[in-house]
C-alpha cells in the first residue's frame, strides 16, 4: 500500500521471507537426514518502504494464491498461509532451482 491504510499511515508492503534457510545436503546422508536438513521456516509481515532495497533479483515463485493481506488479520489464517509458502519454496529447493536465493546472505 503506497499511501497507508488505516493502522499503518506510511507506505508498508507484504513481504513473505525466510527466517530460517535450508542446510547443506550431502548423498553420504540417509533420507531423513537429507530431509531434515532441507527444511526451512518462513514469515510473513507488513515492512515500511523505507528500509527495503530494490535489487534486479527476481524469483518466480507465485504467492498471490497463498499470502494476502487479510491472513494477518487471523493468526491461524496467517500460519497456514506460513505454511503454504514453506512448502512452495522448499519444493523450489528439492528441485535445485533458484539455489541463490535459499541461501544466506553475506554482509
């Protein structure tokens, strides 16, 4: 929302990320290692604009379907909403594509 809404009078977006990346995976490890270590654990929240940076990165992963704005209204809405874009980005993972954006960023 680039004006406001009504709790939030500043320009703010909907952002779903990751709080926790997957690990390195190895074919030395068993199965429920290897699925284990994949796993990663997002979030959902309303950010300001003025901290965000454009970058030319995109990732073509569709979250419209999953994440709205009405599922911060209702915590169990918003967890499953969670959960939703976890499976979607960690199937993303299991497939190898988009490696650099499962990883962690280096400051």
């Amino acid at each position: 929302n680039d004006d406001g809404a009504s709790g939030r009078n500043y320009g703010h977006a909907l952002v779903c990320g990751l709080s926790t990346i997957p690990r390195k995976v190895t074919k030395k490890m068993d199965e429920k290692k290897q699925a284990k270590r994949s796993r990663c654990k997002t979030f959902i929240k309303n950010i300001n604009y003025s901290p965000l940076m454009p970058t030319r990165y995109t990732l073509d992963v569709d979250f419209k379907g999953v994440v709205s704005t009405d599922c911060l209204d209702n915590s169990t809405k918003k967890v499953a909403a969670q959960k939703e874009a976890k499976k979607l980005l960690e199937e993303r993972f299991k497939t190898g594509k988009s490696r650099w954006f499962l990883t962690r960023l280096a400051f």
